[in-house]
C-alpha cells in the first residue's frame, strides 16, 4: 500500500484511490525541486531544458521527473494532458523568472510579485488534477467559458496568499525575498502587521469571489450534459483551497521541526528563529 503525503490527502481528498498516487508522487517531487531552485541554479537549469525539451539531463531530478510525469500523464485524456503540460512550463518559468530576481538582490515590487508568485507556487499547475482525480475532463468547456476558465486565478490566489503567508518566516530565515508580505513591507513601508493585514483581506475577496462564481457556474450548468461534472469540479476546487490551509496550520516545513498543530485555527502567529508558535483565542 502506498503512503501518500499529507499535502495530496488534503488538497485532493475526492481523486480517485488509483489516481492520487500518481498525482502525489509528481507534486512531492515538485516540492523538493522547489527548493533546490532557490539554492542550486545548475540543477534547476539541466531541470528546464528537460522540461522545455531542449536538453537530455539525465541527473536526479529531471529521470524522477520523467518517471512521475509519464506515470500521470498516461492516465489522462488528451486535453488534460495537453493544459497540464502548458501549466508545467508557465510553473517552471515562473521559477526561472524568481530566480533571475533574487540574483538582483532587491525585493519584487508587489506588482510583479504577486502575479509570477501565483504561478510559482502552483496555482495554476495544480487545478488539472482537480479533474483527473473525479474522472471528468471540463476541456471542451473551460475552453468556451471564461467564467470557468478563469477559476484558477481565484483559486491560484487563495493558494499563494496562504502560502506566502505561513512561509514568511522560513523564507525571512533563508534570506529569500520572494514573498508578497515581505515585498509589501519593503515597497509600501509597511508594518509586518499591517502587510499580514492585507494579505488577509485579499483572502477573504478570493473566498468571495469563488462563491460568487460557484453560484454563477452551477447557475449556468445547472441542466447542461457536464452539470454533474461541474458541480463535482468546483466542489473539488472548495477541498483543494481548504485542503492548501490546512495543510500549512499543520506544516513542519514552515513552523518547525517540532510544530503541531491542535486542529483549530490560530487567531495569531508569533515568529521565532527556530518556530511559529499559533495563539488561540482564551476561553
């Protein structure tokens, strides 16, 4: 029986048993490529040439890479194969793009931040799977309504704010700038309270914005041939954003080795060299 880390149970609780393994194992290894961007460019180069198909590296990550990519795109029809493809190379980019930034040595603007951070967190890469997990493929659809198509703007925005916010102080530790707290805080001369206070009002639009389009999708398909489908989808993409909280409430990787996490959520965080200790509201 495969294990399957947290991060899939909860961002896609609904895939299918045969089909979570495969998406699993192509984003825990995105994870660990995520991190070895920031720090070995050499790596992350050979990484884009496999990627873009300019090149044949046959190092760690690129043979893992092929092995994951082809173990789940094999199993997709292909639409969702193709736009999963497409969001790959805009995620891998967008990496490239951040690295080209750090190598400045000064802070993106919020402007340029959030956009390219929407992506390189995987905002948009992680929406197809959605599909695949249910079985269902919105291609025809997605490519016809641009209500639909644009859901991964709002969720992709949801997934960034809460990860630039809960990773602000590894990221503050590590010396990496590429974080929209801390690009606010450096160009708008903000309080690291009153950037966090922005963040959060950005979170509750996206929570509004993707109610309003839910009801406005369901609406619209409600007696259309995929109106099952959809309503499968956007409830899908409802656990993948609560399921990204959750996961980063209970994260080791940005609180610390020894964090957990009581199953309520925090009202406050407070920041220390080697841990985030969560505050809750006094009964």
């Amino acid at each position: 029986m495969e294990k399957i880390p947290r991060w899939s149970c909860w961002c896609y609780p609904t895939a299918a048993a045969d089909r979570i393994g495969g998406i699993s194992r192509l984003y825990t290894l995105l994870f660990a490529l995520d991190d070895t961007a920031v720090h070995e460019w050499g790596t992350y180069g050979d990484f884009m040439r496999t990627l873009d198909g300019t090149g044949h590296d046959a190092g760690p990550y690129s043979t893992a890479y092929k092995d994951v990519w082809s173990d789940l795109t094999g199993a997709m029809s292909s639409g969702l194969r193709d736009r999963h493809a497409r969001t790959q190379q805009r995620w891998a980019e967008a990496l490239a793009m951040e690295n080209a930034i750090r190598a400045t040595g000064y802070p993106a603007h919020p402007d340029v931040c959030f956009p390219l951070r929407r992506i390189s967190t995987g905002g948009e890469t992680i929406m197809v799977p959605i599909e695949h997990g249910l079985g269902i493929d919105l291609t025809g659809v997605m490519a016809q309504d641009t209500d639909l198509a644009g859901m991964w703007r709002i969720a992709g925005t949801h997934v960034v704010l809460v990860n630039d916010l809960f990773s602000m102080r590894k990221e503050m530790i590590s010396g990496d700038g590429m974080n929209l707290l801390l690009s606010l805080m450096h160009h708008h001369d903000l309080t690291a309270q009153a950037a966090v206070d922005v963040l959060l009002q950005r979170l509750r639009n996206a929570d509004d914005e993707y109610t309003r389009v839910c009801r406005l999708l369901r609406t619209r398909y409600r007696d259309h041939p995929q109106g099952g489908a959809m309503h499968r989808y956007l409830e899908g993409v409802g656990h993948m954003m609560a399921g990204n909280v959750a996961w980063h409430y209970e994260s080791r990787r940005y609180h610390g080795p020894g964090h957990t996490w009581n199953g309520h959520p925090p009202t406050g965080l407070v920041l220390h060299p080697d841990r985030t200790e969560f505050e809750y509201e006094q009964e």
